[in-house]
C-alpha cells in the first residue's frame, strides 16, 4: 500500500505543477488572493457535487468530531495561512529563495510524525528522502532574485512558517484521516479552507479583487484550473498519499514540484535548461526510486 501511496503524493505534486504552470501564463496581472479564493470557493462546490453523486450525501458520514476538528484545522493552516505566507515571502524575497526555505517542510513533517506518531523511517528512506530534498535544492538554487536587506529577514521568516504550515497541515489531515476516506477529508479541510480565507479577505479588505478576479475571463480561466487541477485531483491525491504511506515519505514526494516542471520547460515552453536542472532532476528521481522501495 505504502507504494500506492508514494505514487499518490507524486501524482499530486504532478496535477500541482500543471496547474503552476496555468496559473502563471493566464494569471499574470491578477490578485493572487483573489484567485486563491475563488480556487478555494469553487473546489469546495466541486467536490460537494462529487460527494452528492457518489451517493454519500451532502458531507461525509459517520465522522467523529475530532477529525472534523483536525480536518477543518488542516483547511485553515494549509490554505489560508500556508498559501498567505508562501505569498507573502516570493513578494519579499523572491520565488527561488522562499522555494528554497520551503523545500525543508518534509524534515518539518517527518520531525513531527515523529513526535505525534512515533513514525520512523529506515536508514534507506532516510537517504532517499534527502536525495529528493537535495536535489530540490539544486534546481531551484542559486543566484536568485534579490532582495533588499530590510525584506530578508521577513522574507525567511514567511518562507520558514510556510513550510512549518505545510508540516502542520500535513500532520492535522493525517490525524483526521482515520474516519474519512480521501474525498471526504478533502471537502471537510476545504471548509475549514473556505472559513480561513474568509478571515483573511475581511481583514485584508481583498474582497474587490476577488470581483476583480472574477470578471476577468483569463482569471475565470485560472481558478477554474485550480480548483479542478489543483484541488479536486491534485488534494485528492495528496490526502490518499497521507492515507497510505508514512507522512514524511508523502510530504518529501509532495515537494517535487520544481524538478516535474522541467519536462514542461523543455518541451512545451521552450525554456534553456541548464547543468545543475538535469542533475537535480536525476538526483530526485534516483531519491524518490529509493522511497517507492
């Protein structure tokens, strides 16, 4: 099972990085909160409708409070705060640094399986873990964007709750999975996901660029994408990843965004790949063969 669940999580990674790709060619000029919620809005509507024809009602049944509890709690570190964060450190120091710091999150989360599960991995996992982090890094490092001094510290400490977040919101759906299957845990973390930004369009009076968002064909276009591509498939996935396999294993193969976007750089793009792109690339790959053993 642990195999089905490590190909879940890379086929969540996978739906994640398609969507990137969508996002960033039909949501240039675009409020990036305002997408945000409308992805989140409309994928708790899409998923409600897949739970409807799937003959188990409105929400899911038989869930006991506390995974309702650990659930909506997952939807609201995970996609309010998390992606808030994520947001707020490429606006402070740039895309590759904050990526960077966020490529840590699976030691974040296998420190805290650790801790809350009393989950262990083996020496073989452990080095093929940090094989795919390793090989993260060497592709989204380097020179980077640059950032004024005032912003650096900011900007690392946004990047640093990011991937703590995403720890955190891996170990809270974990928690919560033993009672819902994976489209059920899916539609409760989106409420908590709705609740979340909801708080987060009020506070940051955004609630004009979601309209904005809204009215504009391309981000029609986008949020559509996210909450099909990245929501619908790509949660989905991810929650049945957290199901079957160890929590860091998932976390770690979750994270290979930067690396399956290079076929699509290459290929579709037409973008230069460069030395340190291709070993990176082989060195996750030969980590993440290593984690389906």
């Amino acid at each position: 099972m642990e195999q089905w669940g490590a190909l879940a999580a890379l086929g969540a990674a996978a739906m994640w990085t398609v969507n990137s790709v969508i996002m960033e060619r039909r949501g240039i000029g675009l409020d990036s909160r305002g997408l945000n919620a409308g992805r989140i809005f409309l994928g708790l509507l899409l998923i409600t409708l897949v739970h409807l024809l799937r003959g188990h009602g409105m929400f899911p049944q038989a869930v006991g409070a506390d995974a309702w509890l650990w659930l909506l709690l997952s939807g609201v570190i995970g996609f309010a705060a998390g992606d808030s964060l994520l947001v707020s450190g490429f606006l402070s120091i740039g895309a590759r640094l904050t990526l960077l710091v966020f490529s840590f999150s699976p030691v974040l989360t296998a420190i805290l399986s650790y801790l809350l599960f009393g989950e262990t991995l083996g020496l073989f996992k452990i080095i093929g873990m940090l094989l795919v982090i390793g090989g993260i890094m060497l592709v989204i490092g380097g020179k980077g964007e640059k950032a004024q001094s005032a912003d650096m510290a900011r900007g690392l400490l946004f990047a640093f709750l990011a991937a703590l977040a995403q720890a955190a919101s891996n170990i809270t759906s974990k928690m919560g999975l033993s009672q819902v299957d994976a489209i059920g845990a899916t539609q409760i973390r989106l409420i908590g996901g709705v609740i979340g930004i909801v708080v987060v369009l009020a506070m940051g009076g955004a609630w004009d660029k979601l309209r904005a968002v809204l009215r504009s064909p391309n981000g029609r276009l986008t949020i559509l994408s996210g909450a099909c591509i990245g929501t619908l498939l790509g949660v989905v996935l991810s929650m049945t990843a957290l199901q079957l396999t160890k929590a860091a294993i998932a976390s770690t193969l979750m994270t290979t965004m930067p690396v399956l976007i290079l076929p699509i750089s290459r290929f579709i793009l037409k973008e230069q790949l460069h030395a340190k792109d291709i070993l990176g690339a082989a060195i996750c790959v030969a980590g993440s063969a290593i984690l389906f053993l």
